[in-house]
C-alpha cells in the first residue's frame, strides 16, 4: 500500500521549471518513494528530518528531498534539483 504524496510549495516552483524528459524522470522517483518511503537515505544535523533519494537523468545526478509522516501515511515531498547546491538551498 502506497503513502499519499503531497508536495510543498518550494517542491512545485522547482519541479515547475525542469525539462519534460527529467519530470518524467522525476515522477516514477516520487512513485517510487511513495511505493516505499524508507528508500531514501535519511540526513544528520540540521536536515535530520529529512530523507532524500537520489536517481540519474539525462546523465546528471538528481536528488528527491522529502519527509515521511508515518501516523497518516503521508510523504511531503520537499525540494527536487540536481546535486549542485541542493542542501545549500534547502537549508535557506
């Protein structure tokens, strides 16, 4: 059984300006962390509640950032982008 996926609003304008061909690549990773939402390395320090999955598109590493509410089964999708400056710019 799935979680529900709901996504923040930094995840849409982010997710909003990708190319059509890494969205797609983008959309079977969310299937994937909401098919299994333990799939995701989880972070230490400052990010510790988050969870990020990592997948290739187009050749480049992209990572997925998302947190997991297990009460209600639900994944928040937080911050997607490829792995230049992706903490840097979560962290803000």
């Amino acid at each position: 059984m799935s979680y529900e996926v709901v996504q923040t609003r930094r995840f849409g304008r982010q997710y909003k300006k990708l190319h059509d061909n890494v969205a797609e690549d983008v959309d079977s990773a969310i299937q994937s962390v909401a098919d299994n939402p333990k799939i995701g390395e989880r972070k230490k320090g400052d990010l510790a509640a988050l969870r990020v999955h990592k997948f290739r598109s187009q050749g480049q590493l992209y990572l997925l950032g998302y947190t997991v509410d297990d009460t209600i089964r639900l994944v928040y999708l937080e911050a997607v982008g490829a792995h230049e400056n992706f903490y840097r710019d979560l962290k803000r």
